[in-house]
C-alpha cells in the first residue's frame, strides 16, 4: 500500500505527504473534505486572469503550498528548539485550513458579498463538523487553537502566531511567489531557504531572523510592493470589481429582483450574508457565481445584463488616473463624466465613479525581529530600504464608460493646465 501522496507543485516542486506521520495523515484527511476540495473552484486572484491570462491557480493550490512552507519552517524552528514540536498539528493544520473561509473570486467577495473569510475559516474549523471532527481525533483543543489564529489582531506575540498572521507568515511566503510565477511578472526570485534557514528563537521566545536574513527579507518586501502596484491594485482589477459590486447593488436595490432568477443559496449570500448557513457558504464558488452572471447577461434588467455583459465578454469600463489632481478637480471630472453619462442614455450611477485605492505600505507589528545572539532590533530599525518600503500610497481613478475615453482625458488634461 503507497502511503504517500505527491503534489507536483511549480512553486516548491514535489510535495510529498506521508500518511505514516500522524500529522500528515491528518493533511491528507482534511484535503479530502468537500470543504477543502471546494477550494479547487476558488480563483487565487480573483479576476486577475481577465489582465493577466496564466492567473487560474486555485485557492486549493495556494493551501498546499503554505502547508509546505509551514513544515519547512517547523523542520528549521525543531532543529533549533526541540520543544517547538508540541505546535505541529497546529501549526500544520492553521497553515492548510487558512483560507478555508474564502467566497467565490477570493478577495472579490469580500466587497461585493460583504463577506469576512477569517470569520468562516473560523466558522468552518470550529463548526463544520466533517473539518471538526477530523482536527479533534489529533487533540481535543485543536479546532480551537486553529480557530484562533485566523484572525488579523495580534495582539501577543507568539511564534505559531507569527508563522500564521503577520506581514512575514507562511501565507505571504507562499502567495507572492506563486502569484508572481502565475502573472508572468517576475521581478526576482525570492529566496525561500535563504529566509527559512535564517529563522531562529529570540529571548522572548519569538521567532526572529538572523542577519544573515536579512537582505533576502528585504528583496520579499520589494517583491510585495511591486506585486500590490503592478497586480492586486492594477486598474483592471479595480474595474472588475467595480462592475461586480454594481452588479449586486442593482440586484439588491431594484424591487424587480423579485423576477430575477436567483438560485436560493445565492440568494442569502446576497440579502442576508450575515446570517448564512454552513451548507448555502458551500454551495457558493466561483462556477456558480459565474453561472448566474450568465443567465443574468441573456435574462435580466438593465443596465444589469449590460454589466454582466461587460464582464463576462470582458468589454470592461476604462479607468483614468486622476490622483494628481486636488480633490475638487477630482469632481469636476466626476461631474463631466456623470454629464457624458447622461446625454448618452447611460446611469451616471453605475458606470460611472470614482474609485479610491489604497496601497498599505510594510506594517512592522513586531512579531518578526532581528537576533544576533546579543543584540534585538526591530526589521525598519535595521534596514533604511524596510523603513521606505513601510511607506503607504493612495491613489484614485475615474471609470466610466469606453466611447468616452478621449473626451475624458482631454477634460483631465484641461484641467491638470488650469490647475
């Protein structure tokens, strides 16, 4: 009998989970829960791959690699200190189940649905009894301290607590590089084992990096900044979003949804998505949603099937860069548009806006320092390209519709003179 199972992987090659080992048998069982296995229909970066057409990874995908950096990790911390292997299981588990919470197009949902994916990976680890009783047959309190780690306060500093939600965790360590293979815009490799084999304990009893680690943290960081500036915060991701937000605001304040085809468990994710069940969450992925903005562009209201339309067929809303101008500049542009809008029989409400967006620089929450085996400093302490890369950008973009591009930017040119 082959006890072991491999994952070919692009980003960390073979992995390889032995069932023989308690801890990754446990792996192998949660991987093979519907749960898990739904994440196979989550797209990693959402609608990226409307912009950049090799983003297809999955959320599935993404969960094994961090699993495989968070042994990694654990093999490096062990070596240096026996008694960190009393976190295995949860540390294994935490670093599989992590996004266990996300909805269809991952960060999408967050602004369309209103929906909170730390809340149902919690949710899932806490109440989903087949995730549950899984965890509890390798600790009793095991759902509980996964559970609790899901969650962006950090409020003490702990070395599992680290490895699972901080600005340097498995999660990013993962994320950035797979992302970046995935769009094609690889601005340097980032050297994993580098960063790996300089993890240590400080006197705290916190994990810290050794100098040696430095400069390869430093290229991890430049690697995030320009991965948010090229891809996460790119134009046509903002568009997509924007037109999917429409979508749904259109749905949920038009009285003529009533006659809109709805599948029930859509339906809750759009009216009551605070108030949703295991089962609907499960019954939500991004075939589904997609799904129904098919039907929606062939069977629905306007200006609803023209948005679906623009989605699906990617004939999307143009952007314009209008961060230079002062904000009332901003409004006037707002205002020429929303006129353009008008006279062309288009609802200056849904195709047309401003759009803000926010690049947060590095945040050190301190969980992460340098140990020379005298002295601990913070990273920003250390290093002037860390300290600049902290720094946070805002910026903000007029979308409305193509056929009014050079009206648009001849109206932004205008005014950028007169300003």
């Amino acid at each position: 009998m082959n006890n072991k199972r491999i994952f070919h992987d692009p980003i960390h090659k073979e992995i390889i989970i032995d069932s023989d080992k308690p801890e990754e048998l446990m792996i192998m069982e949660l991987v093979e829960t519907l749960a898990f296995q739904r994440l196979r229909r989550i797209k990693q970066l959402g609608a990226a791959n409307l912009l950049f057409h090799g983003a297809e990874s999955s959320r599935f995908t993404h969960s094994i690699g961090v699993f495989c950096v968070a042994r990694k990790i654990y093999k490096r911390l062990v070596e240096t200190k026996s008694e960190f292997s009393q976190n295995k299981f949860i540390l294994f588990g935490a670093a599989l189940l992590h996004d266990l919470g996300h909805g269809p197009l991952s960060h999408t949902s967050e602004v369309i649905f209103s929906h909170n994916h730390e809340y149902w990976s919690k949710n899932l680890v806490k109440n989903y009894s087949p995730i549950n009783s899984i965890l509890k047959k390798y600790g009793s309190q095991l759902p509980d301290q996964i559970a609790d780690l899901f969650s962006t306060q950090n409020l003490f500093s702990k070395p599992i607590k680290t490895l699972i939600s901080s600005e340097i965790d498995c999660d990013r360590l993962d994320y950035l590089l797979r992302d970046s293979y995935n769009t094609g815009t690889k601005y340097g490799l980032v050297d994993l084992e580098r960063i790996i084999s300089a993890l240590t304990f400080s006197p705290d009893g916190n994990i810290a990096i050794k100098p040696k680690g430095v400069i390869a943290i430093e290229h991890f960081l430049v690697l995030r900044n320009m991965m948010y500036r090229t891809i996460y915060n790119h134009r046509i991701n903002e568009i997509s979003t924007w037109i999917l937000e429409k979508i749904i605001y259109l749905i949920k304040n038009n009285a003529i949804h009533k006659k809109l085809w709805i599948e029930e468990s859509m339906r809750r994710w759009i009216f009551t998505p605070k108030n949703l069940e295991v089962k609907d969450f499960l019954a939500n992925d991004d075939i589904v949603f997609y799904f129904h903005l098919m039907k929606w562009k062939e069977e629905s209201f306007e200006p609803l099937r023209t948005l679906c339309r623009m989605f699906i067929d990617r004939n999307l809303l143009k952007a314009s860069d209008i961060s230079f101008l002062p904000k009332l500049k901003r409004l006037e542009i707002l205002a020429f548009a929303r006129k353009k809008c008008l006279l062309n029989n288009y609802n200056s409400e849904v195709f047309c806006g401003i759009k803000e967006r926010s690049f947060q620089g590095f945040k050190s929450n301190n969980s992460l320092k340098i140990w020379d085996g005298t002295y601990q400093k913070s990273l920003e302490n250390h290093s002037e390209l860390i300290k600049t890369l902290m720094k946070s950008n805002n910026s903000s973009l007029i979308i409305y519709p193509g056929e009014f591009r050079k009206d648009i930017q001849d109206r932004i040119a205008i005014v950028r003179d007169n300003s």
